[in-house]
C-alpha cells in the first residue's frame, strides 16, 4: 500500500518546533552530505569507464545544485571539486573543455578554504612568502582542505600549461602539499606524495627539475597505497622513467598496472582508467626510447 507523504512533512515541522529551524537545516545539511559521499564513492568504485564518463556530468549538475543550496557546506565543496577535478583530468580531451571544468574544481575548493582556513583564504594571490606564512600556520584539521585546494590547483595548472602566470603558482601548490605530508604523512593513501612527484619531475634536472626527489615521492606514494593505486605506477613511468631515459624501469612499471587487479575501494575508476593509459603509454614507448 502506497504510504502518504503527509506523516513525512508532519516530521518536518515536528522537527522545526522541537529543534528550531536551525537544527533542521543542520538535518538537512547532513543528509546533503551522505548523499555526496555515497555517490562519490560509488563513482570511483566503478569499473565500467563508458558509464562512469556518461553518469559523473548528471552527478555534477546535481552537486552543482546541492552547492547553491548550501554554499558553505564545505563537505558538499570538496566533494564538488573532486569530481570536477576528476571529470576534468580522466575523461575530457578537449583542452577549452578541460579548462572550464578544472576551474569549478578549483573554485569549489578555494570555496572550501574560505570557509574553513579564512586567514590562509586571503593569501591565495599573495606573494609567496606571506602565502606560506599561513600555509604553516594549518593543522591537522585543515589536511583536507589543504590537499583539495592542492590537487585542484594542480589540475588547473596542467589544463592552462601553456599561461606562465598558471605555471607560476606551482610553488605555492608544493607547499600546500609538503604541509600536507607534514601533518598527515598517510592522507588518501600517498595521493600528496604522487602529486609532488609529478611536480618534482616536470623538468629534467639541468631545467631546474628534481627527478630523484620524485622518484622518492613516487615510491612513498606506491608505499602508502600499499601498491594498489595503479595510477601512481602510470604517472611514475610516465614522468620519472620517460624523463631519465629508463626504458627498462617503465615498460616494468606499465607491465605491473596491466597485471594487477583494478579493484580497490576508492580506486577501482582511477585503477581501470590507469590500465587504459597504461597500454598506451607501451606503445607510444616504442618510439619514444
């Protein structure tokens, strides 16, 4: 028998006399919040790439409204820049596109950070040195904030790669990621120390680039991942071994994405899209070294 949606609206202004608005608005909040992870984490448990590229923009226009219903629910915003961040960086070719999507990623974290890490929120397009100033100043509490503001930043660096002025801030997105590793060394499973990596070998060393210190941060990031983020293996070879010239150590790397099982909580979309680039990344080597 079909149930009447008055005993439920009755719950509702039950809730507003016994609570007062404000607590229902809390109720609210939080339910927001569920629905957020659940479906984010449904998204990166996916396996079938073809509908995880398909579904994820319905999930984006639906926290896209979730946001403008409670713009300072900072869950709701990192939940927003992840995925947007995501979307941006594993599925979408073109680079117009890429740029719009990482730049809503990286405004909902910014977001994020006014609302949670104020002081540091007025320094984002300071110089430097007061930038860090208050970058130092974060706690542990802050590491989510810090890593979503980090990695966001990142991917719109890497979407804007031609703008010198993006690829100036990237000293600013290595220090948010040091504090992050300072405070929290195991944050999302060594996911900070695979983005220092890449930053650490964008340029060989005779350009100022530190390969080795990102061969490290590699390694530390397959450590903490306990081997199973296959991504970091793909970016390794991918930045580190095409870099230095070390065929042997990238088609090893590549070989053991291809071999290793894609499933893992939180990582089977991000397993699965690292095979694909993976096998590309092989046959491109073909020429490369």
């Amino acid at each position: 028998m079909r149930r009447h949606p008055l005993p439920r609206i009755l719950s509702f202004v039950a809730c507003a006399i016994a609570l007062g608005l404000g607590g229902c608005v809390t109720v609210v909040n939080r339910a927001s919040q569920h629905l957020a992870d659940d479906l984010t984490a449904g998204i990166l448990n996916q396996d079938d790439v073809a509908l995880a590229r398909d579904g994820i923009p319905s999930w984006l226009l639906l926290i896209d409204g979730l946001i403008q219903g409670e713009p300072q629910n900072t869950g709701l915003l990192l939940a927003g820049a992840k995925l947007y961040g995501a979307y941006a960086g594993g599925f979408v070719d073109d680079n117009a596109r890429a740029q719009r999507l990482s730049a809503r990623s990286f405004d909902y974290a910014k977001r994020a950070t006014c609302v949670d890490i104020a002081a540091l929120c007025k320094q984002l397009d300071a110089p430097f040195d007061a930038f860090q100033g208050e970058v130092v100043k974060t706690r542990l509490k802050d590491v989510p904030e810090l890593y979503s503001l980090a990695s966001s930043w990142a991917g719109r660096i890497q979407a804007n790669s031609a703008d010198w002025n993006a690829i100036a801030a990237i000293p600013k997105v290595q220090a948010l990621l040091e504090r992050v590793v300072a405070l929290d060394p195991d944050h999302a499973h060594g996911e900070p120390y695979m983005v220092l990596g890449v930053l650490a070998t964008l340029r060989p060393a005779s350009l100022g680039g530190k390969p080795e210190e990102g061969k490290a941060d590699f390694e530390k990031a397959l450590a903490l991942s306990d081997g199973k983020n296959q991504m970091v293996r793909v970016l390794y070879a991918q930045h580190y071994a095409r870099l230095v010239f070390d065929k042997d150590l990238h088609d090893k790397l590549l070989h053991e994405v291809l071999a290793a099982d894609p499933h893992a909580p939180g990582l089977t979309l991000i397993n699965t899209l690292a095979q694909q680039r993976a096998r590309k990344l092989l046959e491109s080597g073909k020429d490369y070294f």
